[in-house]
C-alpha cells in the first residue's frame, strides 16, 4: 500500500500490516501500546518509556537524532514521527529510504483525534482506533461536565528545555485546560506558542500558575515567581508544576493526556474550593 505524506511531500510503501514500527514520537508510541499493537514496535525514542512498558525494546534515537547503525539493524517498515522541530529529522529518513510518516502536530483535541485516525489506517487498525476515539470523546464530555463552577484564569508557562513559551488559542493544550474547567487568559490569541509579555500577564492577574518543566533543564518555579514580583499579589496566585511524567505532563496528547486532564481538574475543583 502506498500512501502520501503531505508533510514530508514523500510517498511511504507500507506493507499491509506494519509489523516492525519505529516510533520517535512518545504520544503515538503510547497510543499503539493502547490499540494492542505494542509487540509491534521495533524500536521507540529516549522518551517513550516514561509512557509505556518499554521492555527491551531499542531506543533507537530522541526527538532529534536517530543512531543510524541501530536503525539499520532494525529494519523498520514504518517510521513514524510528527512534525515541528521533528520535520528536519522525518525529511532526512525519507530522503535515505526509510519508510517514514510525519503526523502533524495538533492544534486542537480534534487536531488529537484526526491524527488516531491516521495512526490507526497506517497501522491497519481502524477500529481499534476508532474504539479509542470514541473513549476519549466520552472521558472528555465527562470532563466538561464535572468542571468546577467557579473556573479559574489559568496563564501556562511552557519550558522546552531553556526556551520559555506560553499558549495561545491554536495549540491542543489550550483545549486541555478548557476541557479540564480553567480558562486561558491567552486563549484568544490566535497563535499556538509564544513569548509572553511578562507585564501583560502581571496585569490580567490569573488565578493559576500553570508551569512545564523539564527535568534536563530544570526550572526554580518559586524562585521566577518572586523574581517577577507575582508573589506580592492579592489574593496570591495559586501554582501548579506538571512534569515530563505520565498524567501530569500537559504537552503530551497520548491517552494519558485524559489523567492529565483529570489531574488538572482536581486541582481547579481544589482552587474553586480553598483559595479565595
């Protein structure tokens, strides 16, 4: 079967049902795992053990980098990986030969589930996936209907390693913390991730905290707080970190994205409760 992946503008040749599947991505690693096809991974990245039971199974590059040696060695019938920074690596594979298929980065929850269909048709499990989108949609009509009343202004502050972002309206983390009962006080720009004006989000006063860290480059939250000043408002802010790890990692839109949700929520449910 060939297919065309528009992102890499590239013809992929799979086999009827891909049977040595690399994946560099850990969401889409974590959503075979969650389709049944995990024996089916040949290799996966440094980061996707954080998600599933990873075994013995080779790490075969990051997000970045591939170990071409062991890469050859596993002989892969699909490649999969996204798009972003990831591109450049997914234009190099194909341009070697291997069959690979970038999935684009999600702007949306919908964004979330239009790329488990295409999993699921690469892969030769629609079913299995459609299965799992229709979970995902109950847990998130669930989530909308148990978010707190009183719902908090949530500013995120994302720390991809020593770059700082926050989140706009066109990024599937925005539609997270919706989803999860807070509101974004960026959430009407029409951009997915940027700098903030630090000034600007003193003066729009958010409930919450929403801080990304990573464990490589590892961020003093209370520090930066006091350092900008936020500490001295009335009422203080109440601050959230989430981590790399699986259900608190607001980045990640594999199936664990729903104990993320439901992690986030307890804590606005929380909020709407104590801090006044």
């Amino acid at each position: 079967m060939q297919v065309f992946c528009e992102s890499l503008g590239v013809d992929v040749e799979l086999p009827e049902r891909p049977r040595r599947i690399v994946c560099l991505a850990s969401s889409f690693t974590e959503t075979l795992f969650e389709m049944g096809c995990g024996h089916r991974l040949a290799g996966i990245s440094a980061y996707c053990s954080r998600f599933v039971p990873a075994g013995d199974l080779p790490v075969v590059g990051d997000y970045l980098r591939v170990d071409r040696n062991l890469l050859q060695q596993v002989e892969p019938d699909l490649i999969i990986l996204t798009t972003g920074i990831q591109r450049t690596l997914g234009i190099r594979l194909a341009k070697e030969g291997y069959p690979v298929y970038a999935l684009p980065l999600p702007t949306s929850l919908s964004g979330v589930m239009e790329n488990l269909n295409v999993l699921g048709g690469l892969v030769n499990e629609v079913e299995a996936a459609r299965r799992l989108r229709q979970r995902w949609e109950q847990q998130f009509g669930t989530l909308y209907l148990s978010a707190p009343m009183r719902r908090p202004r949530v500013y995120l502050e994302l720390w991809f390693g020593k770059h700082m972002r926050t989140v706009g309206a066109l990024s599937f983390v925005h539609d997270l913390v919706e989803a999860a009962g807070g509101d974004n006080i960026f959430g009407r720009d029409r951009r997915a991730y940027f700098v903030p004006d630090l000034d600007q989000v003193a003066s729009l006063r958010p409930d919450i905290l929403l801080f990304h860290t990573e464990p490589d480059y590892p961020v003093d939250v209370p520090a930066l707080i006091e350092q900008r000043g936020w500490h001295r408002w009335n009422p203080a802010p109440y601050v959230l970190t989430g981590t790399v790890e699986k259900g608190q990692n607001i980045i990640h839109e594999g199936p664990s994205m729903m104990e993320t949700a439901m992690w986030l929520q307890g804590h606005f449910h929380f909020w709407a409760r104590h801090w006044q």
